[in-house]
C-alpha cells in the first residue's frame, strides 16, 4: 500500500486519482477527510497531522511506500519515526531542483533530504523546477499590470512544470522498480514515468 501526504496539494490531487485508477491500494493521510472529495469513495483515508507524531502510527500500517511533501523539516522526521516504527521499505520525497543549494527553499529541502538519505529506508527524491500552478501566483499581477515578469534569477532561464507532470513521474517511481537512491531532476516532463 502506498501513502499520499500532501493529498490536496498541487501535486497530490494530481497523483491520488492516477493511483486510484490503476487500482492500486492507496491512504492519504489528510488533517480533513472532507476536502479530498468524491475521490475519497476510492481510497483509504486517516486524519492525522504532520505536526503530530501520535497520529501517524495508523496511518503506517501496513504502508510499503510514502510519498512526502512538507515544508518542516521537523514534520519529515516525524514521518520518519512512524515509518520505521511501522517498517515502511521507501520514502519517496518531493524535493525542489535548488536542493543542492543552500539557499532559499534549497536548504531546507536539503535537510529534509539528508534525514531520509540516513534512514536505513530506500529513497528517491523528486526535485521539479518551479511549478507553473506557483508561478501564477507570484506573477500574475505583475503580468497583469506591468506585462513583466521578475524574478532573481539573472540572464538565467527556467522551465516551469505543470503538477499534472511531477504526478506522472511520482506515479511511475512508486510503481515501477529501479529509483532507489537517485535524485530524479527535470526540466520537462519525462513520458517514461506516466501511467
């Protein structure tokens, strides 16, 4: 069974319904049953609360793998004792391209990373660009305004990922062998992972 964390997120709206219609056995672990929707008819879901350790023990039952997104480095080493303490076999993380930097959102994904990385579980990590679904939101009122866009980036150049895509090559890595120990990068969607 595989366990979703960030089920209402940008990417796990996403991948939660390509689990389910591959028939695949999936639970996500939500603070509100409520906000999954009619896909909840489908799955497995247990409230719980990255923040809180004591509800993560039922959510691992009987879990081979996890999907994680967090922003607190703190909630992923919560996961992490649950997982264990349950014997889950893998984490899959969804990290950021900047996690080899140590600045901004990179460091903490980093972090995160090295934690997982030192579990004694099998991992694989996900580091998309920046999400176009973000984007929107950072610069639409620039775009609206001012028809610009700003970003920190110099004469640097970014390719932004669709949710739809980073859920297709989740998809693929927790059902198909061969990502143990690798950081799966891109800059554009990878066909090969899709359902």
């Amino acid at each position: 069974m595989i366990l979703v964390t960030g089920a209402t997120g940008n990417v796990g709206r996403e991948l939660v319904p390509l689990l389910a219609s591959a028939g695949l056995p999936v639970r996500v672990l939500v603070r509100d049953k409520h906000r999954m929707g009619p896909i909840a008819d489908r799955i497995e879901c247990v409230e719980g609360d990255l923040d809180r350790p004591e509800t993560l023990g039922p959510a691992m039952r009987g879990i081979e793998s996890v999907y994680i997104v967090s922003p607190l480095t703190q909630q992923v080493s919560n996961v992490l004792g649950a997982a264990k303490a349950a014997g889950v076999r893998r984490i899959v993380k969804q990290s950021t391209i900047e996690a080899d930097r140590s600045l901004g959102p990179g460091k903490w994904h980093r972090e995160q990373e090295l934690l997982i990385e030192t579990s004694g579980m099998e991992w694989t990590f996900l580091r998309p660009t920046l999400m176009m679904v973000n984007l929107i939101q950072w610069w639409g009122e620039t775009i609206r305004r001012q028809a610009r866009v700003y970003f920190p980036g110099g004469k640097g150049k970014a390719v932004p990922v669709d949710p739809r895509d980073i859920a297709s090559v989740a998809f693929g890595v927790l059902t198909r062998p061969g990502h143990k120990g690798q950081n799966l990068q891109s800059h554009r969607p990878t066909a090969a992972f899709g359902p």
